[in-house]
C-alpha cells in the first residue's frame, strides 16, 4: 500500500506516484501546484481501470490543499459518489444538467470582471453518459458551453476535470478536446484511445494493470504514474463532502 502524506493549504497537491521509480522501489511524488491558472483534466480508461479511486483522491486532495476551494460533482450515474448526498453543490442523474447550467453561469460572471475569487472545481462522471442522455439540440449546446469552459476558464480560478471511458471527438465540439492541459490514460486499453489522448507517445505506450497509467502535460512530458489507494477512506469522503457542501 502506497502512504499518503499530507502537504498543508499551499496548493501543492500529489495525485500519484512515478511508477518508473516505484518499480525500482522508490516512492517520487508527482506535484503540481494547483494556485496556479486553471488546470483542465482529462481522466480516460476502461472500467476497472482506476478512474474513481483516482478521481476521488484527487478532488478529496484539492479539497483539502486548495483554500476555501467550492467543489461541483456532476454524477449522471449516481453510484461513486453517492455518499454526497445531499451536498449543496452535488448533482445526480438528471440533474446533473442543472448543475452544469449553474457552474456555468458563476463562470460567465467570473467572465465579465476582474477580480479574485475562491477557486472553483467542475467535476463530471462518465461525460459521454450524461451528454447522450439529452436531446440531440441540448447536447450542441452543452458542447459549445463546453468548450467555452475550457477555453477561456483557465485564469479564473476555475479548475475542470472530466471523467469517461473513451474520450471521442465527437462528445467535443470545435476540438476543445484539445483544450485539456492535462490527459490521465490509465491502463490504455487499446491504441485507438492512445491515439485519442496521446498520438505523440503511440508507438511507445504500453497496456498496463489496474491503477497504473500514463499521464501528458500539454501534449508532452509523458510519465509513467501508479495511483495511490487512499488509506483512510472516511477522511476522502469528508474532506470532499465539506468542499462540495461548502
């Protein structure tokens, strides 16, 4: 089992370990220091692979290290992150569009001035489930806001973070999924999906087990990384629950 140390309310978060080290033993951290500009994550694998426990430990470590951080989980499929219920700012199902819809309009305002704002975390669970869920028109829609989003978010202080299987052209519109900073490919099941998120690093990815992955940063810096399973799991749903219902 990988330890998790704490870091205090810098800012400085770490989502997983370099698995090149951790073969050989060692334990290096990966940080990114998230009081930067808005990060836009992209989290693809099959299932199995590890997405929730990353996602989970991810947001749970914003929550924590990100000051008075306010946390959006849209969850279509209302299973992983079900004990929110009740959180101010979580949204299951079908109402996960109303969630969307109302992230979107605190973003647009952020649009209109300049000023400092708490930061700001959007989080959707299986994209592709919630975005087919609706009406061919409402979906262009939600794909341009989308794409606004990620676009234009990343010196608001906002954060963007989507979840989901297969990360097809098709669920983005205007290549805006090319506006993702960061790709998280775990297990890279198969070379289509590689050459979705990665096309730089094809030929030289490789299928991995449960939890381990690949990850790019803006198109470059391929790392091979584990995600650490929490030790404390009780912690993570409280330390996520207080930024979602704060």
């Amino acid at each position: 089992m990988i330890m998790i140390t704490m870091n205090n309310g810098n800012g400085i978060i770490r989502p997983f370990v370099d698995e090149t080290f951790w073969q050989y033993g060692a334990t290096s951290w990966i940080e990114w220091d998230m009081m930067k500009d808005g990060y836009r994550f992209l989290l693809s694998g099959p299932s199995g692979s590890g997405k929730t426990t990353l996602a989970q430990g991810l947001l749970s470590r914003l929550a924590r290290h990100l000051p008075r951080c306010q946390i959006y989980i849209l969850d279509y499929k209302n299973i992983d992150f079900s004990y929110l219920e009740g959180a101010k700012r979580y949204f299951k199902h079908d109402s996960s569009t109303d969630g969307f819809l109302e992230f979107y309009d605190i973003f647009e305002t952020r649009l209109s001035c300049n000023a400092t704002y708490p930061w700001l975390i959007l989080y959707i669970d299986e994209y592709p489930s919630w975005l087919l869920s609706l009406p061919s028109k409402v979906q262009k829609e939600f794909m341009l806001k989308m794409a606004r989003l990620l676009n234009l978010s990343r010196a608001k202080q906002i954060h963007i973070c989507v979840s989901c299987q297969k990360p097809l052209a098709d669920l983005f519109s205007s290549g805006s999924r090319e506006s993702f900073s960061h790709n998280v490919l775990l297990q890279a099941p198969s070379k289509e999906t590689v050459g979705m998120l990665m096309p730089n690093f094809k030929d030289i990815i490789e299928t991995c087990p449960t939890g381990v992955g690949y990850v790019t940063v803006n198109d470059s810096d391929l790392t091979k990384i584990r995600v650490p399973f929490p030790k404390n799991i009780d912690a993570m749903h409280r330390d996520l629950w207080n930024a979602v219902n704060r």
